[in-house]
C-alpha cells in the first residue's frame, strides 16, 4: 500500500474504449488503476456520450481512494473528435450541457455533407483532411447547429473534450490547442489561428481562452472534493489530448532531435517531430497535429490493426497463430504480395481494392500481414522524410518479427520498442509538474531479421501497390 502521507498524481484517461484512472507517485510511477468501459448512449436524437456513467464512475474511484493515497494533482487526457456544448450559467454543472456530447462515429451527420464541405477550409491552411463520419470536429459542430439551431444557441461555450472535465472539476472554461489542432477543420496551422470555418459558422466568441496544457487551472469546487472526497487544495492541470500525451514524453526526452512514434492498434498512426508540411498529400491520409508546445507534427496513418487482421482471415490464417522468420522468407521467395488496401478507404493507397498476388495458398498468412504492415510503415515514413530514432508503441510489440523486418528495412534508423505501457498517462502527468519535469522514456532496441531479397521485395511492392 502507498504511503498516504505522500502526495500523488491522477491522471484521468478517457479513450472510446474504456476509462481509466491511474494514481501515480511522485516518479510518476502508476501504484493503482482502474478501468470501465466506455459505452455509447443510442437513446436520444443521437448517439453520444455517457457523461453521466462517467461522472459516477469517476466520483466513486476518486472517493475509493481516501485512506490510501492523498491526491494533489489532476489532469486529463482524451480522444480526439469531441466537445462539448455548455450553459456556464447554469448553477448545476450537472445539468450544463446544452445538447449531449455527439458520438463521433455517428454517420447520420453525413446527411450535411454537400453543405459543410463547401464551407470547410482548404487542407493547405488546416492540414486536416476530409474524413469521414464525425472524425472532423467541424463537421459535428455544423451539424449540430443546423440540426438543433435552438440548443446550440443557448450555448455559452464550446469546450474540447478535456477541458469539459476541467469544467465540471473546478468551473473554470479554457480552450488547449492539441485538441483544437487534431484534424479537426477549426485551426489554420498556417495562420496559427481558428479557421475560417469558424469565421462562417460565427462561433469564434463560443471558444474560452486558450490556455497550455500544463496550464494550473485551479483548485477543484468545494462541493466536487465533498462529493470525491478530495483534498480541497488538489490542483487541476488543463489536459491534453491522448496521442500528444503519448508524443509529449518523447519532445521532452529528446529535446531537439528528430524522432518519429509510432502508435499502433486498430489505427497505425506515425509522427514525425520535424517533418516538413510540404511533405504532406491529403490523398495519402495525412495529417498534422499541434503539439503541447504549438508546434505542428506531421503524421502519417493507415488502419494498421484492421489490416492485419483482415489479411489473416483471407490468407487462411488467424492473429495467435505461431510463425518465424522462414515463414517470411518463404513468402519472399515465392514472391507472394499482399497490395493494398484492407481497410476500405484508409492509408496511403486508401481506395485501391485489396487482393494478393502469387500462391498465397503457400505462405503463412500471418507472415505475410506482418510483412504488409512493415512494409506499409517503411512506406509512410519515407513519405514524412523521417529522420532520427523511430519508436514503436502498442499492439504491434507483440508481434517482434514486424519490428525486426522493419529495422532491417530502415538501416541507417534505430527502431526502438517501448517498455512504457503507460506511456499516454505518463506523458499527461508531466503537465502537473511542467518546471521540473524530467521525463524519461524506457525502451529497447528492435531484434533486427536477415532476410535476402527484402529490399527488391519493398521495391516491387510499392511498384505494385501503386498500379492498384
């Protein structure tokens, strides 16, 4: 048990699977978590968030945890595509949203697409391309108002997503930039201002003040610590959005030098710390964030997760299936090729049909997935002009052949894995100590594979892969 005269750090995670709460020690170090799942509410004019399953999901752990730790900083950390409408006048904060929180994978909101496309921002002053369902925040937004004109009119603020928490913790309303800045059709990365997107939906008074993550927003509302039994001095931090709290511990580790992470899950996503804008092709799926810092981050995607597993089941094989480096020079050898695209629409051949090439009835087809996605990341960092140390997180560490095809085809790159498997949380809880933060990052260095014919493989893939 931790030593309850110590203080301690929560950062609050609220990804669209599940919620998480992790208290850590004074090294950032998690000493307890827990976790729910997230669900969606059907009921209504719409799908949206359970805000009030969260709040009393919250309120009950942070009440659980009296006695055994003392809690003196706070934060969150989110996924992108959501915010919230808001009543700041309203005496309840319970009851201060104007609508509910829109479910960004609702795709009734495509019913307007002819009309917000033609008022969207071009991708050369946003960097935020054209995606689909509510993926861009702007999208939901004018929906919102052009669906239910005399509730988004009783709005006082619109609040991304942690910064609505911030809200119902301490009453205080701001704006943070990463969330502004995540493909989200509000924010002109070359302007380095709210679009003009904003300007024609005329919602610019709507936004707080924009304050920096770390950005100390005060204690938390007397009747919030009573209600989580919190110490009534616990400072609570603006918050960030997920994929830059996982990409805000590299900036600091590394300092000026150039890196790329690579996140991995249902969504590969790759950024590149000083990548060029110009580097940049809508087409390709990319993209670029807004670090915590308001530096733009150039990024790359494709559905890495969903691929690989959709290329399993068509090859005859299935995600735990056992296989080794002979698998992936058989499937070399007999030059088998899996062209893209698996997804239906996403990554840089996004559009194209997916099929194989060669006797696929001979491979592994695991072996091959791995090979497809190595090949396909290889693929996109050349497109960002990657330079530096390359760091790969989440579910493709499990799977050490890919990362050991992909330090075989980056050479001149080290390609490291990260031990870190907190590393979003830990990157969110540097924002409660921003002056003396000494962030870390663990890692180790990728088991590189000695394949023949890799690289006049890659070439005939790409060759391929654009002739779909």
């Amino acid at each position: 048990m931790s030593d309850p005269k110590k203080s301690n750090t929560v950062v609050i995670d609220i990804g669209k699977t599940h919620v998480k709460l992790h208290v850590l020690d004074n090294n950032f170090t998690s000493v307890f978590s827990s976790q729910m799942k997230n669900v969606v509410v059907a009921s209504g004019d719409y799908p949206h968030v359970d805000i009030d399953g969260i709040w009393t999901w919250l309120t009950e752990h942070l009440k659980a945890l009296k006695g055994r730790f003392v809690v003196n900083a706070l934060t969150f950390t989110t996924h992108g595509a959501t915010a919230a409408l808001i009543d700041r006048n309203n005496p309840d904060s319970s009851k201060s949203l104007v609508m509910p929180i829109l479910d960004y994978e609702f795709a009734g909101i495509a019913e307007l697409n002819q009309d917000y496309n033609a008022l969207r921002p071009s991708y050369a002053t946003t960097f935020s391309p054209n995606l689909p369902v509510g993926l861009n925040l702007g999208r939901q937004l004018y929906w919102l108002q052009q669906s239910k004109p005399e509730d988004f009119a009783n709005a006082t603020d619109i609040l991304m997503y942690p910064q609505y928490w911030v809200w119902r913790f301490t009453g205080q309303c701001y704006s943070e930039i990463t969330s502004l800045g995540c493909h989200t059709d509000l924010w002109s990365i070359v302007e380095n201002r709210y679009s003009s997107l904003v300007s024609h939906m005329q919602i610019g008074h709507l936004f707080p003040p924009m304050k920096s993550a770390w950005f100390d927003c005060g204690t938390i509302l007397d009747d919030v610590a009573q209600q989580c039994e919190l110490t009534p001095d616990c400072r609570i931090f603006n918050g960030i959005h997920d994929s830059n709290a996982s990409y805000l511990r590299y900036k600091l580790a590394l300092d000026n030098d150039p890196f790329t992470v690579i996140s991995t899950g249902t969504w590969t996503v790759l950024m590149s710390s000083q990548g060029e804008l110009t580097h940049l092709d809508e087409r390709k799926d990319m993209l670029a964030n807004i670090d915590a810092m308001g530096a733009p981050v150039t990024c790359a995607r494709f559905m890495g997760g969903r691929e690989f597993e959709a290329i399993c089941e068509l090859a005859g094989s299935w995600l735990g299936e056992q296989f080794g480096e002979t698998d992936i020079q058989n499937v070399l050898d007999l030059a088998v090729f899996a062209l893209p695209d698996f997804s239906h629409g996403s990554g840089p051949f996004g559009g194209n049909r997916g099929c194989f090439v060669g006797p696929v009835d001979k491979v592994s087809g695991i072996a091959l997935a791995t090979l497809y996605c190595a090949l396909m990341i290889d693929y996109q960092l050349d497109m960002l002009g990657a330079e530096g140390k390359v760091f790969i997180e989440g579910a493709f560490l499990k799977n050490p052949l890919l990362s050991g095809i992909l330090s075989q085809l980056r050479d001149k790159q080290e390609v490291l894995l990260s031990l870190d498997s907190t590393g979003t949380v830990y990157g969110a809880a540097q924002l409660t100590n921003w002056q003396n933060n000494q962030c870390e990052v663990i890692t180790e260095e990728a088991t590189t594979t000695h394949l023949h014919k890799l690289a006049h493989y890659r070439d005939c893939w790409r060759e391929m892969a654009a002739q779909q």
